[in-house]
C-alpha cells in the first residue's frame, strides 16, 4: 500500500469511527433533554453497543497497518496531524483491556447512582466504595497506558494531550500564591457590592428570548446549531454541522442564563468554526479540554464581562427586561466581577474559580501518587478548602461530593478549567494587540473581528498542532499565566480599590 | 454448540442488531423534530454508517450458524418465533448484494429531491427519470428476493410478511365493489354535512394541551415516551422504553389534531406494550405495518370517532376550547363520518380512503408486472379516480405526484393502510363481543379494558405469531372485510340517510 492509498483508506476508516462518535454525542444530548425518564436502562444498553462497536474499530488491524503507513508522511504536514491525532485515540483503545472497559462502564454507572444518593443525604461512606472501587480501576487503566510519564499523566492525557502533572504544578503553583492574597485581602478589606441591581423577577421565557439575541449576535449560527433546555448547561458539537448547547436560568437573577449562554455559546463557536474540509478526520476535532473550554471562557469572562460589551448589550436588556430594577452600565459592571470565597465550585467569581480547581488537581494528584486514600478525601479537602479560600465546607455535599466528575471516574479533567482560564486570558490579550481597541468594537456590536481572529488562530485547525503549539502560534509566546493575573488583579482592584 | 447455547448467543447478537436499529430510528427522529438544518448532509453519512454495521452484523457467518442450531427449536415455541423472525431480516439482507443496497440508498436521496422539485412545480417529467430508476432497482431487487412469489410480492413482504398479492386481490376487490357505489351514492344524494362547528379558532398553544390530554387518558405512557412536532406526524418506538410521536394541527380545524394524535398514539399504544421482557429480541417488534396500522385506525376511528368517546371529550373539548362554536356531541357526531371524494389521501375521509389505496395498489401491481411504464403513471392514475372515486385531478401535484411513498422507493407500502383498516373493525367488533358495551365504557372515560384486550391479544405477542395467526387468534376469524364494510355502511347511512 502506498502512502496515497493509506491517507485515503484512513479517512474511510476513520470517517465510520467518527460517525460512531457522533452517535453516541447524539445519544448523550438526547439522554439530558429530551429522552423519556424510562428509556434510560435501553439507552444505556444503545450507548454501550455503540462504544463497543467504536472500540472494536479503533483497534482494528487493518487501521494500524493503514497508520503504520501513513506515518512516513512528512513531518509538519497535515497528514502528520492525521496520524497523531489519530493515534491519541488508538494507543488508548488498543491498551485498554476490553474487560477494564467494560469494569469502569460498570463502575461509573454505579458511582454515578450512589454518589447520587450519597450527596442528598449529604453522607461521603455511601459513596466511598464506589470512588475506591474507580480509583483501582483508574489505577489500572494508567498502569496499562504509561509510557513513562507517571499514573496521574496518564489521567490527564484523556482531557489534556500533552499535559503533564510536572508541567502544571509550577503553573498552579504560580496561581495559587498569587490568588490566595488576592482572595483574602477582597474578604479583608470589608468591600462588599451591591448586587441589587442584578436581582429582580426575570421571567423564563424572556431570558431564552435574550440568551438567544446574545448568541447570535457574538456569531453562533443556528442554520448549524440549537438551543435547549437541561438540568447543567453543556455544549456538544456532533459535527461541526450540528452543535447543541443546552440552557437553563434562575428567576431571579439574569447572571446565570447570561454567563452560561456565553459560556456554551464559545464552546459552541469552536465546535462550528473546526475545520469542515477535513468533516469525518482526525483532525477536525477539539484539540484538548483546555483549548475548548479557553474559547468558553474567552466569551463569557473577557468579552461577556467588559464594559464594551454591555454598552451594547444594556439597551437591549432593557427592552428584553422592561421590568428589571433601574442601574446602568457602570452599577453593573462591578456585579460581573465580583470576588467573594464560596464552597460551590460551579458558582465561583473569575478569581477564586481557579482556587476550587486546585483544590481538586492536589487532591487528584496526591491519589494517583497513592498519597492520599479515598477515606482521607473528605477532610483532605476540607483542609484545602479553609487553607486556600479560607473557609471550610458545612457538610459533604457541600463539600467533597459536590462534582459529578469522580463519580463517572473522571479523575484529570478538573485541571482543563483552570488551563482554559489561562488561554482564554491570553488569547484576548493578544487578540487585542492585533484589532486594537476591542471594546469599542463590542460596544457596536462588532463581535465578528474577534470572532474571525479565532477562527483563524485556533478553530480551523482543530487538531492539526498540538494545544501548546496553538497557543504559541496564537500568542507569539508558550503558555503562561501573566496575562490572566494580570487580567485579575485590574478587575478586582477597580471594583474593590486598591487596597486589596 | 448446543440449543441452549445458541440460544443465547442469538439474544447477544441480535441485542446488538436491534441497538443499532434503535439507533437508526433515534436518527430519524432527531432528524425529522430537532436537526439543525445545515446538518442534513453529515447525518446521511451517520445513518448510512450504521446502516452499512447494521447489514454487516445482519450477514454475519455466526449469526447464520447460531440461527441454523436455533431453527431445531420445537415449532410453536417462542425459540421458533424468534428464528422467524430474526429470518424476516437476515434472509432480505443476505440477498441484498452491496451495490444494490448503496445504489437504492443513493437513489432515494435523489428521487426525495427531485419528486419535492417536481411537486412544487406539479410536473411530472422533473420526477419521471429518477421513478424509473428506482423502479428498476427494486425490481432488481425483487428478482434477488423472490423464491417462488411474483415480483410485488418480494415489494410487499417488506411491509407486511406473509401478504401476497393472491391474498390481497380478492379482498381489496371486494372493498372496491361495495365502497365504489357507497360513495357515488352520497355524492348523488346530494346530501350534505354542515361542517362549521368543527371551523373556528384553535389556538395552537390550546391544541396541544387537549391532544396530549387526549393522548394520556387513551393510555399513552408519557414516563416511556413523548410528543414533538413535525411537518408530517409520525411515531417511532425506539424501544418499547422509548416511544415518540410527532403532532401537527391546524388553525382552523380541530379535526386534524385530535385524530391525528388518536391515530398516532394507536401507534404508540402498540409500541409501548410491545413485550418487554423480551427487548432486544427479534420477537420484540411489530410484526408488520397492517398491525400497526390497525392500532392506529382503531383508536382513531372506531374510539375517538364514536359517540361514547364525544360524550366522555366534549366537555372536556368545551373547556379547552372556550372559543370554540356552539355545538354537541349529536350534532358533532356527523361531521366525523363525512363522506366526500378528494383528491388527497391523506385529508381523504374513513370510506374514500381506502380508494385512494386501491388506486395505489392496482398501479403498483401493473409496474411490477411490467405492463404499466413509469411514464404512463400520470394517465393511469388519473384514470383510477375517475373509475373509483368519480373524480379527475387536475395536475400531477394532486394527483401522481402527492405521496412520497415511491420517491423513497417504498413501493408495497400503501396496501398496509388499507390491511390496518380491516383489521381494526374486526378487532373492534371482536373486543365488543368480549368486553359490552364498549362506548359505555367510553363515556365513562374507561378506555383501559379495549387496551388492555388489545394488549393481551395483540401487543404483547409482538413477532410471536404471523399477522395472519395473529388476527384469528384474537378474532376467531381468518382476515375478511366484513366488518369494516359494515361499520362504514352503518356510519354513512346514518350520516346521509336510508336512501345511500
């Protein structure tokens, strides 16, 4: 077989691997909005055959010696992505014994239960032989993939290629000694904002009709996507043809449907703005959780979040909300950047977000490492909690079992959140270098600058260069957490002063 | 291997098969209520791939070997059935070579396009290539399939196993013989229905509300299924767990609301009582589209059209319709027998519908014996009604050109409608011997004891006995027209007087 042949072949195989992919994203967003409550048992039997029959072709021969081929392609070129990209997928799935599949399916399906219960009854032991039981079978699958990296590496690898625990430690490190006074000296201070103006009777049907107004106004395309309603907001892109967020509010305060939207809405841009040339191969796909949730947060915090924004947002939230209290531009702004410690990670501020997600990479680490065992995680972090927020949980659900994520045994996933945050804030700084004054395009309502600065730099190449190669080709420099500091530290001080 | 064995390993496949199947139909629903749609392009390429696993798994040497050891089972025994059954598919798909099952695939997309062409501009040349494409490619197919039946036969079987067009012939002359002259009668009578108290403002939003009112209190199972609109209504059972009908209404009609949820729902009933406790078996699955549609006429036509149902609705239809004009149950009663020659099947009325079929029927065995020429079609057609129905339609658009049936290749398809109709009076009839005074129990809103008959004797076989046995057996009586010319002589002559 000659290289020509081999690319071909691949991007046949490759293409029925993809739609397999697709189907299960379509079975999962059918599960959380529309599904009937009684067809979770069969569902869960459809998703299974789907993963297994995936499974069976990703380990295929035929696939490894059509990658064998393919990888004398030229470094550099696309069909070198191809095969990297393609290999994240299959190295994993040829190393993973089908009975290790088939035990961690079982065991987050059942973690999935009792941690259920285990957080109403607010009662960690009814959760903590499911957790060990995952934690073994995690332990396991990294023991099966290492390479040389250690076993926490091998967690990351999932959400974060390339990502390792060594290359992290010194950037959370840097995050977290530079937080932590920031926090603390906010709660010192005595500050506080009057978040009244946020607060009032915002009416359900009003904030879809406005959620929807923002996302289409910053450029996600509803000829190739959709909105709906769930109990978590997510975004899911089947193919870049068809990418579906979900929704939901609060009735009292127009943060939470307005800063979700804008979240789902950049994960949404994202998943259109991949590489439709290239529909059904390895490489139109996210490249990593950080990248992803880097475009998420660009939206909602750096754009969502300036004055520019709501200059041109505020007359139409108030022809959306004619009933909402009286404020202006300049009230609002400091109730969009507040700092204050809190227990529930999902409700943080920009600022003390990044805390709650070390809280968790130390816990995460100190696991993999066997430094820690599943008894210890309720006080282990507790004790985090008091020592980098300053306040500790009341109980366990809100406390240590107020995440899904362990449950379905995704240990390594925390950390993309805080990576996201990182690359959001330098992609908006170098974007900014480029277009120049990108509040007063927003404040007209041009979204579409930055939005095609994106595309440019980081959608359409989904996964041809790796997520710290993005990053660099973005930015003109390697990761770093300069700018998001910095980013920081000016919010916070305007809006509580400079003693802080 | 022993029975036992294979017996389970057949379950094990076939739990896979039938997950894809699933899968397919979860596809088309998403397809048809949801898909954004800039996505119609990368879901064929979805469907197409699990189509194409579907067919492989269909043809597998294990399957054939599992099935050879099962077909020792007893006869009679539910092992027997599943052999049947499961035999349904894999002899069609063993047959089907490769190419014809990518050619017809290809074809239908292109016949759907060109026959929505051809409709809008009521021409049928723009259709007329791609119709005798697909003509020749099933007869292909025919020709791969048949052992000893004729070509039309091979087309039937896909529909409703067991029929053939010797069966078929007799019964549907005898329906022409005495509904011909039924319905020239009322024309000639002249008599007419006063239909405006059926016309008035139906607010959408109040619609739905009473259809799924309605659909609830027939016993539509919402906690294993749901609702959703569409341009065309229809109903899937993804699984028996997992059952969803699709709903549309007019502005001005309650009629097309109401019967069409009764109808669906008929559908739905079926599929949700479907045998559970074999999921994922062959036998877990209509046995065939004139069953289906028997479910469907019955709660459409002989409950929700009768005067117990109106006496139990119509207050509750006061309610949700306050607005609506003044009338009763005995002067609404009329407007639900109307008798009138039309030209479109689907707005066509209980008697003239079955008509519309014969046409369809009569014209299809012509194409498949080859003495009827695609592009003699126009002419036969309009032909037909003149000869059945004693009117001419006055372009393609409404007359050849109406149904998508044949632009998607499904030839063999419409003779089901009418089975469903015969089957349902005789249904009826035979659950009034057993269970009284049914539209007593009607008007009470006791409509569990005629499901829970139907359950017993029809759902819960699912494949477990051929149509044929199926209907004796709940009957007590091979299949006949009896029953459905005397229902539809009763309501007319009541309608429209003595003298028709």
């Amino acid at each position: 077989m000659n290289i020509e042949n081999a690319e071909r072949r691949l991007y046949a195989l490759w293409g029925e691997i993809r739609d397999l992919h697709s189907v299960k994203d379509l079975l999962d967003w059918d599960q959380e909005t529309y599904m009937p409550a009684g067809g979770v048992e069969a569902r869960a039997r459809m998703a299974s055959t789907v993963a297994a029959i995936k499974h069976q072709r990703l380990i295929s021969p035929e696939l490894r010696d059509v990658l064998a081929v393919c990888a004398e392609a030229p470094q550099g070129s696309v069909l070198a992505a191809q095969v990297r990209c393609a290999h994240l997928e299959v190295d994993r799935a040829v190393r993973m014994p089908e009975s290790l599949v088939r035990a961690l399916a079982e065991a987050s399906a059942k973690g999935g239960a009792s941690w259920q219960k285990a957080r109403a009854a607010s009662d960690f032991a009814l959760f903590e032989n499911d957790l060990r039981h995952l934690v073994e079978l995690r332990r396991q699958e990294a023991a099966a993939m290492r390479d040389s990296g250690n076993a926490y590496d091998a967690m990351l690898h999932r959400f974060e290629p390339g990502a390792t625990e060594a290359s992290l430690v010194p950037l959370f490190r840097e995050l977290r000694d530079a937080l932590t006074p920031l926090v603390r000296s906010v709660a010192e201070s005595g500050a506080t904002v009057d978040e009244s103006p946020a607060s009032g009777d915002f009416p359900e049907d009003l904030q879809e009709r406005f959620s929807r107004q923002l996302a289409a106004a910053i450029g996600f395309d509803f000829d190739v996507g959709r909105i709906d309603r769930s109990t978590h907001p997510f975004c899911v892109g089947i193919n870049p043809t068809d990418v579906r967020m979900t929704w939901r509010c609060q009735a009292n305060d127009f943060r939470s449907a307005v800063f979700g939207i804008l979240h789902e809405s950049g994960h949404g841009l994202y998943e259109q703005g991949l590489p439709a040339e290239w529909i059904r191969t390895p490489i139109c796909d996210a490249i990593s959780l950080g990248i992803h949730e880097s475009q998420s947060r660009l939206w909602e915090n750096h754009v969502g979040r300036s004055r520019g924004f709501w200059r041109w947002a505020f007359p139409r939230y108030r022809e959306a909300f004619p009933d909402a209290p009286e404020t202006d531009v300049e009230s609002l702004w400091p109730l969009l950047h507040t700092v204050r410690p809190s227990l529930i990670r999902v409700e943080a501020d920009e600022a003390t977000y990044n805390l709650h997600v070390i809280v968790r990479f130390e816990i995460e680490r100190k696991i993999f490492t066997g430094d820690l065992e599943v008894e210890e995680l309720p006080a282990a972090w507790d004790d985090l909690y008091e020592e980098l927020l300053g306040i500790r949980p009341g109980n366990a659900a809100e406390g240590v079992l107020q995440d899904v994520h362990w449950s379905q045994g995704m240990f390594g996933y925390f950390p993309t959140y805080t990576l996201g945050n990182v690359i959001a804030a330098q992609l908006y700084e170098a974007a900014a270098r480029d277009l120049g004054d990108l509040e007063g395009l927003f404040a007209e309502g041009e979204f579409a600058p930055l939005l095609d600065w994106m595309r440019e730099r980081i959608h359409r190449h989904g996964g041809r260069y790796t997520a710290a190669e993005l990053v660099e080709r973005a930015t003109g420099k390697p990761l770093s957490a300069d700018d998001l500091l910095a980013y920081l530290r000016r919010t916070t001080e305007e809006v509580y002063g400079a003693r802080v």
